[in-house]
C-alpha cells in the first residue's frame, strides 16, 4: 500500500497559542504525530510513504531525513496555497501510482480502525474510492457527508441540511480514476479539498464512506489533551474517572 502525509500546513493556530515547532512534531504521549502516522501505516503494509512538507520546516525535515534512512520515506519539500496543492505536489511525483491511502498529519485515530479501514479497501479493488467519515464532530467547519444505504456518498455539504451523522475525516484511499481528478481539480482552480471531494461525485467516482468511532483534529493546544484522553487506554481511563 502506498500512504501520503500532508505536513505542509503551516500550524498557525498551535503558533498562535505558544508551540513553536512545526505542528507534525507535536507529541501524544511522547510521540509525535507523524511519527505516530509513519508508525501505523508501516504496520499496514508500507511500500512508500510520501510526505510533503512546507519551506520553513527544518526542524522537522531534518527529523524525516534521519527517518528515511531506514524506513521508505520519500520528502517532497514545497509550501504550497492549500492542502488540495499538497495533494498535487504529492501525487505528481508518482504519475504510474494506481492507489494511494492519504491524510493530513493532524488526524488522530484508533489504529485498530485504521487496519480495518485500509483493509475494506483493499479487499474492494472495483471502488474507485473510500473516504473516512465519523459522526464525531470537532472540526470548526466540518464537511458533512450523505451516504445512501450501501454507504455510498452522495454528498459533501458545507451544512447539515440532509440531516447526516457524518462528517469528513480527512483520510482518504484513491484510485486510479479518483487520483487523475488531482489535476483536473487544481487547473479548474479548485483550491480545497472539499471542493475536490465534490467534483470527483461531479465526474462521477464512486466513493464509499467508512466509519470510524471518532478522529480528532489538532488544530490548538487544547486539542492536543482531547487526542490523548482519546487515546488513553479504556482501563486507564477508567482508572481515571473513578479516581
């Protein structure tokens, strides 16, 4: 399986509120989140893992580097207008790639999910696509999903007037047909990935919503106890609770 990281954001919220390194170093119980995405998608099958990154990001491409020495870690280094720019960036790299599972570096997620996710995905080589969803929502403007009763989607909206659980989660598998609507995408000028997950419906790629008990963003420091307390073990947290 082939994964891509977006790390190219520039973090400026975390900044604002006083972390000063490059939002992918943020730690969840000591381990960063790209070292915790890296981590994950070598125990589901890695054969490349491309991750892009901005130009004012040396902490954390001298950090990659020393991973890629033994791991296949390939680092495409380009700040780039939005994270669908990324996704070019990425993707333009491999123009013969066939499938790619990709995220943003802020998702925080249960592996477990995760190897059931890429594992649905890879059992159903006839969908063209396969979009994490999850009825948690944290995101300051989250992208609602509808899906029919097979778990097709059948719209991405900005609001909730089709009365949806879902919403986006920001991992998504691709194949050949939905990575051929990268390009498309940015020469319309689309600039969101939002707004390319709407046009692949538009062009007619089939993609199918996967849902996941719960993905947390973190776009603030506060959001960075939310991950942990997500991620605590069920035992230690109750443990917790009752303490």
């Amino acid at each position: 399986m082939n994964y891509a990281i977006i790390a190219a954001g520039e973090g400026s919220r975390l900044a604002k509120e006083g972390f000063k390194l490059p939002k992918p170093m943020v730690s969840l119980y000591g381990e960063m989140l790209i070292d915790r995405l890296i981590g994950i998608f070598m125990r589901n099958n890695a054969e490349r893992i491309k991750i892009i990154i901005n130009e004012d990001s040396a902490s954390l491409e001298g950090h990659l580097s020393e991973l890629s020495q033994t791991m296949p870690i390939d680092i495409i280094k380009k700040s780039t207008p939005s994270s669908l720019h990324s996704v070019y960036e990425l993707l333009k790299t491999d123009p013969d790639l066939d499938s790619v599972c990709l995220t943003t570096t802020d998702t925080v997620f249960k592996e477990e999910e995760f190897s059931a996710f890429i594992t649905k995905f890879e059992q159903n080589q006839q969908m063209e696509g396969q979009m994490a969803v999850t009825s948690f929502i944290d995101d300051e403007s989250p992208l609602f999903v509808t899906v029919d009763e097979d778990n097709l989607i059948t719209a991405f909206t900005d609001d909730n007037s089709t009365h949806t659980p879902f919403v986006s989660g920001g991992i998504y598998c691709l194949r050949k047909k939905a990575i051929e609507n990268v390009n498309r995408a940015v020469e319309d000028g689309l600039s969101r990935m939002r707004n390319f997950q709407r046009q692949l419906l538009v062009n007619g790629v089939k993609l199918r919503a996967y849902p996941f008990s719960k993905i947390v963003d973190v776009d603030h420091v506060s959001d960075i106890r939310t991950a942990e307390l997500f991620l605590r073990p069920e035992n230690a947290a109750l443990e917790m609770i009752t303490n």
